[in-house]
C-alpha cells in the first residue's frame, strides 16, 4: 500500500463533487480524497488543515480520525508517501519548500495549481524538488484526463501528421484557471515556448500583479504556433484544437466530446483528399483525471519518471501569463522566454476572492452546492472579492 495524506481540506481537496450536477457530464471523483478512497493501492493516514471547520467536515464526510492542525506534526507522525498540496496559493511555496528541504520520507507531491506567486519561487521549489529526487506533479487535470490521453497517443502514434498550431478558448483569469488553460495547449507542443504575444481587456486590469484575463499568442522552440482565449469566449468556451499536417483533433464541452478528423480519400467523384470525422471510443480503462494522476504517480515512485504534468510545465504556463501582462504593457509585442526578471508574478485569483477558504465561504454565505456554483460561473473572470 501506498501511504498519503492531504494538506488543505477545502473545495478541491474534499468537497468539489458536491457541486456536480446530475447531467453535468464530470467523471467522477474529482476531489483530492475522493480520488485516493478510488484507488485501492493508496491507504490514507492522515488529514490537515488549521481550520477547525474543515476538520470537522473533512472527518463527517469521509470518516477518517487522522486529523492534525499542524501539516508538519501529521508528516512526522504518519511518514506518507504520497502527498496532496490543496492550499491556497499563498502557503503553497513555504509548504512546498518545507517538504523538499526536510525528511518527511516523502516521495511524490500532488499539488493544486498556480504553483506559486513569482517566476523566482517557482524557479526555488522546482530546483529543491529535483534536488531532494520528489515527484512534483500540478492538478492541471486535463493532462490526466482520459480524452487528452487518447489524443496525445493518437498524435503520437501519427494520426494527423505533424502539429502545426495548437488552439484553446476557457475564460478564466490567466494565473488561476489560466494554469489549465495554457497547460492543455502545451500538451501537444513538444517543444518549449520560446516568445509570447498578447494582450489584457484593458490598462486598468494590467496596472498591478492582481490576476486577469487575457488572449495570448506563442511560438515554440519547434516552430508549433498557438493561441488561446481567456477574456470572455462566448460559444467557443472550453474548446480546443490541434491541428496538424494530416488532420486534427477537436475537443468541445471541455473535452467531454472530442473528435478526430483525418484528410482521406473522399466519395466517388470527388477530387482529391477530403475531412473525415472519426469519434473517440472510450477508453479501455476509463478513470477520472485525479485517479489517473495517482496511478501516475505511484509510477513515477517507481521508475523514476517524471508526472504529465511537472513543476516546469506549470512554471511555463504562470510565465506565458506573465508575458501576456507585460505584452499588453508594452502595446502589443513580442516577449520573450525565459522572462529575465524572475520577480514577476501574478497574484493569484483565489487570494484575491476572500481570505476565507472557499467552502466555509460558501458555508457561511448559506450557499446550496447549485447555487454556489452558479455564483462562481457568474463571477469567474472578476477580480473582486466574493461576499
């Protein structure tokens, strides 16, 4: 058995599925816990975080005793192998730095997204994982969900030629949400970003470090181009396309529909090669993304392999958004990578929201999970609090 624990008991750790409605089409378990109680190599020994609430909540739904206020106490005491960061972003880096640089016998971390504030702290906990041989994976989700998978071996295996552009809408601030975002994209590059492009909805929302949306343009090392969307999107929201030398792959409603098109030889009479449509089967071994994360880890446990998604790839994705921000400054242009001044950052939209964790917010504000999640659909893309 593998041994895990959780850090942060809130929305994404413990409560995220209650907010799922019956025809909404997410694969479920989707919340850190719910994702190790699915998987039956993972035992779990313990449970932080220093809000009482949460404790409380946290051993009414899922009836586990192990609960510490002090992350480091449960570390000692319960030596996890396995485990989960679902902090805000604004202790993340202190705690991740914490585990890389002390011997808790921990071996993989599966953290929630941003990974940090700045470029330079994200720049520290990358190196000091490599350098204490940890696993650091970041919940981008869709790396590890079963669509994206099926589409990277299917680019992989050749079936639509060589990638040319990869092409993504979601909106959503560019640190926050944006962290999926670019992270999708940069699946099917193969190549890192080598300059970016962009721009914000206006001056006002680039004026300080606060986290915005915004549309951006990139060019990796290997030539693949990319766009994406992140200011309102309207009817593409949650769409994304690869295009590549012999076909494409389309992704719509998030990924839950995708399809392959292929230039074949076209109907009897026709000239020439022309777009067919070829839909996803499921997959063999259908799994939600976070238990497709775990099984990933547990892998690199073993090999010794690095996880879909790395400290670097979320690091690239925050510095793509930074560049985004310092384009529109400059009135449009090219940016390139790597940023030289590694202070930069963006502040992520989660701080911004309330210092309050997000579902004793919900609680208090005496919320429905439904009507919470309208609010949050509502107010996605603003960088007011929530009260």
């Amino acid at each position: 058995m593998t041994r895990a624990a959780v850090i942060g008991l809130g929305r994404i750790a413990s409560t995220w599925d209650e907010e799922r409605t019956k025809y909404d089409g997410w694969q479920l378990p989707h919340a850190h816990i719910g994702c190790m109680t699915a998987v039956p190599e993972i035992e779990i020994v313990g449970l932080s975080d220093t809000w009482t609430e949460q404790r409380d909540a946290a051993r009414a739904k899922w009836g586990i005793d192990a609960l510490f206020e002090d992350y480091r106490e449960m570390l000692d005491r319960t030596r996890p192998e396995i485990v989960s960061i679902c902090t805000s972003m604004k202790p993340r880096k202190d705690i991740l730095l914490d585990i890389a640089n002390n011997n808790y016998g921990i071996k993989a971390i599966w953290s929630e997204k941003p990974l940090t504030y700045s470029l330079a702290d994200a720049d520290e906990v990358i190196q000091a994982f490599r350098n204490a041989n940890i696993a650091l994976a970041v919940n981008c989700t869709h790396r590890w969900r079963d669509s994206f998978l099926q589409a990277r071996e299917m680019i992989d295996d050749g079936l639509i030629g060589d990638v040319l552009h990869v092409d993504g809408n979601l909106a959503c601030n560019l640190s926050h949400n944006g962290s999926h975002l670019i992270t999708r994209l940069t699946t099917f590059t193969d190549a890192p970003v080598a300059w970016v492009a962009g721009e914000a909805e206006s001056d006002e929302a680039v004026s300080s470090d606060d986290d915005f949306p915004g549309n951006g343009y990139f060019v990796c090392e290997n030539g693949v181009r990319g766009q994406f969307r992140g200011m309102h999107t309207g009817a593409l929201d949650l769409t994304y396309d690869i295009t590549g030398t012999e076909g494409m792959i389309r992704f719509t409603d998030d990924s839950r529909v995708a399809d392959l098109w292929r230039m074949e030889n076209g109907l009897p009479g026709q000239p020439g090669t022309q777009p067919v449509r070829h839909f996803f089967r499921p997959s063999h071994e259908p799994r939600a993304a976070g238990v497709n994360t775990l099984y990933d880890l547990i892998h690199c446990i073993e090999t010794g392999s690095d996880p879909k998604c790395t400290g670097e790839d979320a690091r690239e994705a925050l510095e793509v958004a930074i560049a985004v921000r310092e384009s529109h400054r400059q009135g449009g242009g090219r940016i390139d990578l790597p940023i030289a001044d590694r202070s930069q950052g963006i502040v992520s939209r989660e701080v911004l929201v309330s210092e309050l964790p997000r579902a004793i917010l919900r609680q208090r504000e005496g919320m429905s999970a439904a009507e919470w999640k309208a609010f949050q659909s509502k107010n996605r893309t603003q960088g007011t609090k929530e009260t």
